[in-house]
C-alpha cells in the first residue's frame, strides 16, 4: 500500500495493553482515513458508546490518506468518539504539524479505550509506543504542557494535549497542538473532555518516516501545479488570515451580532477585522504543515491592559463568537480572550456561543449575578468574559451552569430560554448565518456533528467562489429552493472527503474541486479515481455517520434550526427580512438523498454505496 504505513494502535488505557493491527487497503479505498475509517471501526463497537465517557468509550484518532505527504496542506487529524456535548457523533480536526508528526512515528492512527489509574501520556516514535506518567501535569495549561512534553521527549516533536477544561470534563473542551507559538485546535465536539475522562493528558509524537508515492513524478508535478493555483486564489487568505473575512461576513449579514439578534455593525467589524490586526498587533505569518497559504497570523499586544498576549492570533469564528456575537470591539481582548481559551483547552466556537446565551439571559432576567458566580455579563464588556472562561474551564461559578453546552443550560433556566438557546443536535452553532445563506440552514439542520458550517461550507458560494466543470454560474443565497438543496447535498458529499484525506478545507476555497482532488490520489496511491470516485466515497461516509446518529437515539425531528432562524429575520443589513424556508426545503433533502420520511438512510441508497444497514 502506498502513502500509508497501514499501521493502527490499538491503546488499553486500564490495562496498559498497546497492540499494532494492520489496515487493508481494501478498507482504505471504501473508508480513506481519518473520520472516514474512524466511522467505520467505531461503529463496529456501538455498545461501547453507551456513555461518553464511560471508559469503554472509545477516542479514534486518524491522519488522513494524504497527511504528512507534500500534499497541499496535507497536514490534518481527526479526532473522533462519541461526543460528550451532543451525545452523537463526534468529529473534530486539527491541522498544525501533528499528524505529519504522526505519520512520521510510523502511525496512520489510534483507537484509545480504557481510564488509566492516574494520569498518563502517550510517547509515539520510531515505531514505538509508551505509556508514560503525567501525574506531575495534571492541572498544567496547554502552553505549559507543550513545552514540558518537548523537554522530556524530543525538542522538535509535536504534542497534541488537553488544558484543565478536559481534565475537569467541559463538555466542549478541545485538544491543542502546538503550544503558544502555533497553536492550532481540534475545538468542537468535546474530544477533550474524552480524554480527560480517560487520565490522558497528552499524545506526543516524532519520527523520520516518510510516505511513498505510487507515481512520485506525477504527484511532484500535481502538487507544484496546485501550490500555484491555490496560492494565487488566496492572497487575501495568505496576507489577512480568515479574520480578513469579518468585514465581508458583515456586509453580506453572515456575521453574528448579539446572540443573533442584531443586523449591521460595519465599525465593530473593522475594529476586529484581519486588516486592522495586521495594521496593530501581527508579527508574522504561521504556517501548517505542506501548507502554500499560511492563513496563521501570529500577533504580539505591547500596550494597554491587556499588553504581554503573544501567540497565534484569533481566527475569523473566534473574532465572530467573542466580537460579534457579544459586540466586543476591543481587538486587543479579543486577543487575550482567544489566547486564554487556548490555554485552558476550550472551542472558542462553544465558549462563546455559552456566554453569549447567558448574557442574554441575564437581559431578559432568567440568569441572575448571585447564580453567575458573582458576573455580571453585559454586550461589548470584556472584562466578565475573561473571568467566565475561567469559571466555564474550572466548572465553577457560572461554569457550573455553562460548563456543558448551550443546551444543558437552557433546560436547567426552563422554557423561556429556549428560544435564544442558539444549537443544533447540541452543538453551539458556527459562525454564518442560514438567513443570509440559506442553503447553510439544510446543511445546519442535518449536518452529522451538529451546528457545524465546516460539513459544507457552501456558502463560499455566496463570496463569488466558483469551481469550472463542477459549482459555476448563477447563486441565490437568499432563496430557498431546489437550487440550495442540492448545492448543501454536494457540498456535503465533497467535505466528507476532506478529513478522511487530511486536506485543509480551505484548498477547496483556492479552487481544489473533485476532479484535482481525485487525481492527487491517484497519484498518490495507483488506484483510478476520478471525481466520481470521490463525490461517492464522501456520500458513503456522510451516510454512516448518519446510520450512527440514529442508531445513539437521533431522529429526523433533531433535523431543525434554532427558533430564532426560522422566524426571527435580521432588522437590517443586506439579509434583513429572510428566514430560511426548511420545512420545504428538508423533505426534498431526504428525497434527493435516498432517505425515507423519517430521515433514515434507503435500504437501496445504502446498497449502491456499500453500506451495510446495521453494523
């Protein structure tokens, strides 16, 4: 098999049990990697899944097919289980340099069961794996993990680690690669509340193995054609980092603004936007692994309260989530809100997506200081933040409440919370707005994961991206009709691929349609894929997270939006006045997808794709 060491570890937390299985190819070629394969084998184990965190309860971590090859930004790594947040399926991915850190140990992946007696990491290298004590870590930040994890093993390894969020079960805590200089996070889900609940405190990797290539000629000479072709989309990524996108979000109503109520902030966007850091606060470009963009801006706070925050800067969903959504202005805050999130191991999205809702329950007189810990929460304030993020991540004061998820605490505040508890399946929603983009409310509603805009992205679309030969021509974001549907089906089917290939989703916003990407495989492995190929592989995958939802308890009546997107318009803007029409748009959903009323898979859908109806 090319590319792959085909190599898997299979981990007994309890036991101390590491053992090494074998991928087939044959596997590969149904599965590719990543989330892709990690479906797969952990839908074999559903039993297991019981409980989140039970510790029979499996974490399946996997490279893509490309990670670690020259790949475009073939740098990515899923980390997959079911979630603590949702209760389904859960999928986060990571880009960074840890899974080319992996691939050169000699792993494609692992699959972690078990609790181990006191804390642990994991020491993967050269083909090697160890079990190590981290019982003098417990309690550390990421920063302060990183750092020691590189001293006591090998300076230029990566580590993957979780901050004292996973350790105290934070139901949206994230994993965090590459320490303050570079860090990068698999935020959403709760994978680090997973690890937490199994001692594990750390997975550090290293190794000099390098992937083969099935025609290495023809793959060099794609990868170059790529690399220019990307770069020359991407300027604006490559100069302004996705922040550079706040502006434009808000003149097309996509940003969020005061937990989704408000329709026009055109100065705050510019305040926190891509182009006034890099006019303020950035020091340089950071760059993933293989990647030809380097969307990473690393920045520096030398004045003011909050001077003295280095590191990697806010990207466009963390600015959206704290400077939108809560109206902070202050690009500085943001900074040190973002840096601290990083620290403590939290989904920026999640985070404040929780603090947004409390904030407005505090307006409206559900929520009061006494049961805030002590906060008062008011919009554009970022002071109570900061101090809310430490409560969330120590599961303390208003933690205590907000510690696990959006949902959890609307139930606990009663019914007049639900409507503003902003969430889908569970999951706190991304940062685009289904009013403004409405082919992003059918994605919404049925993505596997949840409130997750990264399961399509086809509101490039409406940013004027176009792929010649696959999505071109004419798009109305503002209508809600077949046109939408189809184009959320399709874009569904292609980001199924990315992290089972390990790709970064922002080559396809450089113009990687299928037909490039099935022919980087092709290259890569010798198996003869086409587009075709591809869009196909990624609808089987996308269908099996499916048949894993509904066997954990989801059904179609989950496949909803937030009340607030279904009839409450934004007052102003350039989106103001449209409410997405779902209830016409998901039947045609399930009809085109080969599902039945109910939203479960066809038995002959199923059959052409080559997935079995139970595991």
């Amino acid at each position: 098999m090319h590319v792959l060491s085909g190599k898997v570890l299979r981990i007994d937390l309890e036991s101390g049990k590491v053992a090494v299985e074998a991928l087939s190819e044959a596997a590969v070629q149904t599965w590719l990697l990543g989330s892709g394969i990690a479906a797969h084998l952990l839908r074999e184990r559903l039993a297991a899944l019981a409980h989140p965190l039970d510790a029979a309860s499996p974490l399946a971590v996997f490279n893509g097919l490309l990670t670690g090859t020259y790949a475009p930004a073939a740098a990515r790594s899923s980390w997959c289980g079911r979630s603590p947040l949702t209760g389904l399926w859960g999928e986060s991915n990571v880009g960074g340099h840890w899974g080319a850190g992996l691939r050169g140990a000699g792993f494609d992946g692992l699959v972690i069961t078990g609790q181990a007696t006191a804390p642990v990491y994991l020491w993967l290298h050269d083909g090697e794996a160890e079990i190590r004590d981290a019982s003098h870590l417990w309690g550390a930040d990421t920063f302060e993990t990183h750092e020691r994890l590189r001293g006591e093993t090998e300076s230029r390894a990566a580590v993957a680690c979780i901050g004292p969020a996973g350790e105290n079960g934070v139901a949206f805590a994230g994993v965090m690669t590459g320490g303050q200089a570079h860090n990068r996070a698999a935020g959403r889900c709760g994978m680090g509340a997973l690890m937490g609940s199994k001692n594990l405190k750390a997975i550090v990797v290293y190794g000099r193995q390098k992937p083969g290539y099935a025609d290495p000629d023809r793959f060099r000479e794609l990868v170059r054609e790529l690399n220019a072709y990307i770069r020359a989309r991407s300027e604006g990524m490559s100069l302004l980092g996705t922040a550079g996108g706040i502006p434009g979000t808000e003149a097309y109503g996509d940003l969020p603004l005061k937990n989704w109520r408000e329709g026009s902030w055109p100065e705050g966007a510019r305040a926190i936007s891509g182009q006034t850091i890099h006019e303020t606060i950035w020091t340089r470009h950071t760059f993933c692994f293989a990647c030809p963009v380097g969307c990473g801006k690393a920045i520096e706070v030398k004045e003011g309260p909050y001077a003295g925050t280095w590191g990697e800067g806010p990207e466009y969903e963390t600015l959206a989530g704290f400077g939108g959504n809560l109206l902070i202005d202050d690009l500085p805050a943001l900074a040190a809100i973002n840096a601290l999130c990083n620290r403590l191991g939290l989904d920026t999205i999640s985070t404040s997506g929780v603090i947004a809702f409390a904030t407005e329950a505090m307006e409206r007189g559900l929520l009061s200081p006494a049961e805030a810990g002590g906060l008062r929460l008011s919009w554009g304030e970022p002071g109570p933040v900061l101090q809310a993020i430490e409560q969330i991540a120590r599961r303390e004061g208003l933690g205590a409440l907000l510690s696990e998820g959006v949902r959890a605490a609307a139930a606990r505040l009663g019914a007049a919370a639900e409507p503003f508890a902003m969430h889908v399946k569970g999951l706190e929603i991304a940062y685009h707005d289904p009013r403004a983009f409405v082919d992003m409310a059918v994605n919404y509603a049925t993505a596997n994961r949840g409130g997750c805009h990264l399961e399509s992205l086809s509101y490039y679309r409406g940013y004027g991206i176009e792929w010649p030969g696959w999505w071109e021509g004419p798009y109305e974001r503002l209508v809600s009709g077949e046109a939408a549907v189809r184009l959320a089906i399709d874009f569904q089917n292609f980001m199924s691929t990315y992290n089972p290939l390990g790709l970064c989703k922002f080559m396809i916003k450089g113009g990687m349609e299928p037909d490039r990407t099935a022919q980087l495989i092709a290259a890569a492995t010798g198996w003869e894929w086409t587009a075709a190929d591809l869009l196909r592989a990624g609808e089987r995958i996308f269908n099996l997270k499916r048949l894993i939802n509904l066997s954990l308890g989801a059904t179609a009546a989950d496949d909803t939006l937030p009340q607030r997107f279904l009839t409450e318009p934004r007052p102003s803007g350039t989106a103001a006045g449209n409410l997405p029409d779902l209830a016409s748009m998901l039947p045609r959903y399930y009809e085109l997808r080969g599902w039945d009323a109910e939203g479960r898979p066809g038995a002959a859908r199923l059959a052409e794709l080559g997935v079995r109806l139970s595991p």
